[in-house]
C-alpha cells in the first residue's frame, strides 16, 4: 500500500485575511497609490525647483535625471529586503511618506533661510528615486506570496497599475493639488496617503507575515509619520508667512497666489510699493520709472494712434503710453488676471501707475500673448512687449522668432516694436535677443539706459 503525500501550500507562501484573487487586487491597488504619490512627488520638486531657482528645462532635467539614476540603484538594493518583503515594504512607504511629504516644505525652507535650494533638490531627487525604485522589486516579492501562477502575467499586471497610477499621479497634480491645496500642502496630503495605503497594505493584508514586534514597530512608525505630515499641514501658514518674511523682510503687505503665480506687494510709510511675482523682483518702486520710460517713449517717435502692450499687468507701461494725449487706444495683453486686479485696486499700486486701468482708453484682455497674437486681426502703430525676464524658460517662446513674426503681423507700415531683452550684464541673453528680432526682419537699435534693464528696439 502506497501512501499519497499530503498537500499543503508552499512554506514561503502567505496566510491571508482574504481569498487569494482579492488580495492580488488589493497589492495591485497598491502599486496604483504608490505610483501616483510617486508621480507627485516628482512634479512637486521640478516645479518648486522652477519657482525658487528658474529655468524649468534645466530643473526639470536635473530632477528626473537623478530620479531615473536613483531608481536604478533603488531596485538592487531591493534584492537585500526580498527575503522579509512586508517588513521592508513597510520601512520603505513609512520613509517615502516623510521623505517626499516633507519635500517641498524643506525645500522652501531652504530657500528661505539658506538662500538656496539646489543641493537639497538633488539630494531630495536621489532619496526619493532610491525609495521608488525599491516598491516594484518588493511589491513583486509580496504578489508571490499570495500565488505563483502566471508569473508572466503578474509582472504585466504590475507595470500596467504602476503605469496608470502614474498617469493619475501626474493629473492630479497640476488639475487637482495645486490649485486646491498649493504646493506645501499637497505634497504633505501626498504623503499622508501613500503612509496610509503602504501601512494598511503590510499591516493588514500581509500581518501574518510579521513577528508581534514588527507590526508594533510599523504600526508605530505609521502613526508617527502621519502624525508629522498632519502637523505640518496645520502649520503651513504660518510657515509660509515666517518664510516670505524671510525672502522679502518685514514689509509685505499683500501676498497672493494667483491660477498662474505668486504675487507679493512689499513697501513701507516711506517708500513705494515693491511687486514680486514668484519670488523675482518685477517692480521697484523707487526706480521703476527709469525702466518703463525707457521702455516705451523711443517707440513712441512716431504715429502712435493704436497701442498693444504686451504683458506689463501692473499698469506701468500703460501709465507711460498714456501720458501722450493723442493716443486713441492702448489695448493690454495680460495672461494673469490676478495682477491686474491687484493694479487696478490696490492703492499703492494704483498710485505708482497713475490709475491707468481708469482711463477710457484702455482696453484689458486676459490671454496668453503668444495664442492671442495668432488669432487678433487688426493692426497697431506701436508695440511695447513688457513681459517676463527672456532668462526665465517659461518665457522662452515670447523671445522666439515665431512670436515676433506674429507680432510683425499685426504692426502696421512703419510701425515700432520695443522688446524688454534684459540686461547688459547678461549679454548673450541680449544679443540673442536682438539677433532673433533680425532674423523674424526686423531693423534693430540696441540701446541701454543707465539703472535700468535694458531694451532692444526694432
């Protein structure tokens, strides 16, 4: 008689709470949460990056970078945690919880107080990418443990929830995050979830797979990091305001953020208002005139009956456009409606452009000046283009030879066209300028006048 060896399930397979066909569900829900924080957090560092230092291309390129390297050296370091999967999943989502919820707050910290962010950035990048790069190899140790069973297929399922958390994760952000809770605030609530869904993952589906120690230890460690990340979200106001007294002094009187920007208005009992758009100096109320009459009144030498200006939301220009009283219409391009109402209603701003949204021959709209010159027929005998420093890659197709073609369209015969191209003490910024006017046919004359940015008119 031959006895039939008992069946039992595999040693390294898991007991769970539930059928095996739901917990699989359950650890491809959590590769989809994991993977949209992720997501998250990456795009909160290239565009807290983009607004404290500039240049997005370069932030952009500097953050993903060292996350794809980081990931690389993430997932080999994986292979040591492999062997206890759930204890190392739940160190690893606690970590990633504090690491990347915590992000944009220190980086704004640093900032702040440092005067620079640059080497948190990069070591910011490097930590997160490590932690990212180790969920997949762990996630794919723990889906085994429920079943073995078409492995080929489980690695497909894995990448297709990690692919489609990351769409989620990356349209959440710019759609959802920042314009409801700001960019502190979200990465923190960011956070918050992915400790949530990474703890509830290890310490119920996975709890018999851990010692009484370690689920007390993880428990713990969940509590405790969610607990930091709630803190931080109650105290983000008054971070924000310690730390805007930090970049601008003592002196801000308004500070806003827009659907486009940051604007900050500082002055005092003495001096003029100062305007700030995103941290960079956009007025300086003491010496403002000398940009913007250097600015506008060369192009005026001429007919000047129809006036487009370009930008220029605080009404600075436009206060210098309207000093000639034969101009019949000045039309304002102006893509953020929040700092023209700002020009329009705060006194001190109101004052310094001599209440020129008052005056009836001013005409506001509200577009990107790039898509509204591709659509606006008409023609205008003068051009000014006050727009952002041609140093900040946002602004780079405002400074390109297609957007001076466009503008070339709508300038009359003998027009003149004036370009703000920065300053002299950058002057391959400048000549490119100048050398991309001469390229869309215009005739230029460089000019610079002392205290003042410089001007390109063509």
């Amino acid at each position: 008689m031959i006895d039939r060896p008992q069946t039992s399930p595999p040693q390294d397979m898991v007991l769970l709470p539930v059928r095996p066909d739901s917990g699989r569900h359950l650890v491809l829900a959590a590769v989809f949460v994991c993977a949209a924080c992720g997501l998250v957090y990456e795009l909160e560092l290239v565009a807290l990056a983009t607004y404290l230092i500039g240049d997005s291309v370069t932030q952009a390129s500097v953050v993903l970078s060292v996350m794809v390297f980081a990931m690389g050296i993430g997932s080999l370091l994986a292979k040591r945690m492999r062997c206890r999967a759930a204890v190392g999943f739940g160190l690893l989502e606690a970590a990633l919880a504090l690491v990347g919820g915590s992000s944009a707050m220190v980086l704004y910290a640093s900032f702040a107080w440092f005067g620079g962010s640059g080497v948190p950035l990069v070591l910011f990048s490097l930590t997160i990418g490590i932690l990212i790069g180790a969920e997949l190899p762990l996630l794919m140790s723990l889906i085994q443990r429920i079943s073995r069973r078409d492995a080929d297929g489980t690695v497909a399922d894995l990448f297709a929830a990690d692919y489609v958390g990351a769409l989620v994760g990356g349209l959440a952000f710019p759609f959802l995050l920042l314009p409801w809770l700001g960019e502190l605030t979200g990465a923190l609530v960011t956070g918050a979830v992915n400790a949530v869904a990474g703890g509830a993952l290890v310490l119920w589906l996975f709890r018999r797979d851990l010692t009484p120690r370690w689920r007390t230890r993880l428990l713990t460690l969940n509590i405790l990091v969610v607990a930091v990340l709630a803190g931080a979200t109650v105290m983000v106001d008054d971070f924000e305001r310690a730390a805007r007294r930090a970049v601008y002094g003592s002196d801000v009187r308004v500070a806003v953020r827009t659907g486009v920007q940051e604007v900050v208005v500082t002055d005092g009992p003495s001096r003029p208002p100062d305007l700030f758009l995103n941290g960079r100096l956009k007025v300086r109320g003491a010496d403002e005139h000398r940009y913007h009459e250097a600015l506008v009144h060369p192009a005026m030498r001429g007919p000047h009956d129809r006036v487009l200006i370009l930008g220029g939301g605080d009404g600075l220009a436009a206060r210098e456009v309207l000093r000639y009283a034969d101009v019949r219409s000045v039309t304002l391009v102006e893509l953020d409606p929040g700092v023209v109402g700002l020009a329009r209603s705060d006194p001190a701003l109101v004052a310094l452009n001599d209440d020129a949204y008052d005056d009836p021959r001013m005409r506001v709209v509200t577009a990107d000046a790039f898509s509204w010159l591709r659509e606006h027929e008409g023609t205008y005998d003068v051009i000014v283009c006050d727009l952002p420093d041609p140093g900040i890659t946002a602004s780079t197709k405002l400074y390109s030879q297609e957007f001076y073609g466009l503008a070339g369209r709508v300038l009359a015969d003998g027009g003149r066209l004036v370009v703000h191209a920065g300053p002299t003490g950058r002057p391959h910024t400048y000549w490119t300028v100048d050398a991309t006017l001469r390229a869309a046919g215009f005739g230029t004359t460089p000019y610079r006048v002392r205290g003042s940015e410089a001007g390109v008119a063509g």
